[in-house]
C-alpha cells in the first residue's frame, strides 16, 4: 500500500487554486495525501478555511490572524477566535506568532517608533492567540520569522497548555532544541528539497522522528522538481521522500510517525 502523508501547513482559500481547486483535491488523493490542513491567516481567510473543511472530508481548519498583518487586527480578537475556534473541524489556532522580518522602518519616511508599534500588536495579538488557545484546549502554528527569542518568550508562560507547530522550520539546531524543550514541535517544508537547504536538512537530522511533521505551506515553496511553480498539497510525497532519505528510515515509518504526530498535536484531527 502507499504511504499516506498529511499535508498540515496549506492556503487552499486562496485565490491561486480557484480555478482547479478540485483536480488539486485529486492530485493529493493520488499522492497519498491523506489530510490537508488549511490555515487562517485573517478572518475572513479563516471562514473561509471552516467553509473548505466543511465541504471537503479531507480538509481542516486553523484560525488566526497573520502577524505580518498585525496592524489590521481588532483591537480584541478573542470573542472571534472563541466562536471559530469551537467548530468541530478547527483544529489549532494560527497562524500567529511574530514577524520582525519587513519591519515599518524600511519604508520611506518611517522609523523606530513606527517599529515599536508594530511589534507590541503582533506581541499583543499573538498573546491573545495563546490564551484563547488555553481555554478551548487548542495548540498554535506559529510564524516566526526573525523574532525568533521574543517569540519563545510569549510562548514559554504557556509551555505545558499549549503546544506551537513552528510552521516552515529554517533556524538553527540550537533554537530547534529550546522549541523541544518547550514540548512544541516543528514542521518542515519544500526548502528541505532545495540544494541550499542543507542547513534545513541539518536540523531535520537533529529532530527526534516524533517532534515534526510535514507541509508545503503552498501556494509557496514548491520543492525539488516543481521549484518556482505553484506548490500544492499532492507535492508533500516529494517533501516526504527526502525526509526519510534524511532520517534514515522508510516512507512506511515515516508515514506512521509524522502522522501520529500530527494527530496529537491537532486535537480534533480525525
């Protein structure tokens, strides 16, 4: 039999797959992709995700606001990420976290004030996230993108009630370890596949075979051979081949472990 695979890190609700969202569907299916994880990254984006879920057997949800788009958040997003995150098919709620990556200051005309601020909302926003977490019970996917020691900071009070997926994994095996140590895991994406994804691949390596799992986060990051295209859930199989290829193992034990992962991080997964 093939091996099945999860693809826990997608945006189908984007416009990049309406004009063949079903033959995507199809393609995955064909490719052993067995659950597709679509992600929130505002709220109607996140709607739109539970609409996707509810249609689709082999789709889930994650609700949240993206950090990059911190800005625009309600002041108070907790009474939403309350009502969307009590649907039976939401599983985490993301994807949140800290973005210090294209800080205002780069912009004309802008400097460290404007910095600040934008760093106290995501700070603001992804605590928020966590609370909310907390009571319903739910892990986070968490964004990080050179933040990574404010991140953990935000995220350590809550070690032991919520678990984060730092999502997209590319930091070093130092930083890997302090995300163990906190009992939250990462996931690795179509940059494992690339020729200067060795530091990548290092740190896949260093992760225990039950603390990541797998996702393209596409419509990005397609791997090796689709690399430039359009990434979709049914290229998980590539990201898979050279995940076991670095671990060691086969694509059977790699099936087994990263989708046992993958259910017990996302509480509701079925």
């Amino acid at each position: 039999m093939m091996p099945v695979f999860f693809d826990t890190h997608a945006h189908l609700d984007y416009p990049d797959f309406a004009g063949d969202f079903d033959a995507v569907l199809e393609r995955a299916r064909a490719a052993g992709i067995e659950r597709i994880v679509s992600i929130g990254t505002d709220l109607e984006s996140s709607r739109r995700a539970i609409a996707l879920a509810e249609r689709h057997e082999c789709i889930y949800a994650v609700v949240g606001w993206h950090p990059s788009d911190a800005l625009q958040a309600p002041a108070d997003i907790r009474p939403a990420l309350r009502e969307l995150g009590a649907h039976p098919k939401v599983v985490a709620l993301g994807e949140t976290g800290m973005d210090y990556y294209r800080l205002p200051s780069r912009e004309a005309g802008k400097g460290e004030a404007e910095d600040r601020v934008y760093q106290a909302r995501q700070a603001d926003l992804f605590q928020q996230h966590l609370e909310v977490a907390a009571e319903l019970g739910l892990n986070c996917v968490i964004h990080q993108r050179a933040a990574f020691a404010d991140t953990l900071a935000l995220l350590e009070p809550f070690a032991g009630r919520v678990r984060g997926q730092f999502h997209c994994f590319a930091d070093d095996v130092a930083a890997l370890r302090r995300i163990l140590d906190l009992g939250s895991l990462v996931s690795f994406t179509g940059i494992l596949t690339f020729k200067n994804g060795a530091n990548i691949r290092e740190a896949l390596a260093a992760t225990p075979l039950d603390r990541f799992m797998l996702e393209t986060d596409c419509p990005y990051l397609a791997p090796v051979p689709y690399r430039g295209r359009r990434c979709e859930p049914a290229y998980v199989k590539e990201i898979a081949e050279t995940a076991a290829q670095v671990k060691g193992v086969s694509l059977t034990e790699l099936s087994a472990a990263t989708c046992a992962t993958a259910r017990g991080f996302f509480a509701k997964l079925r």
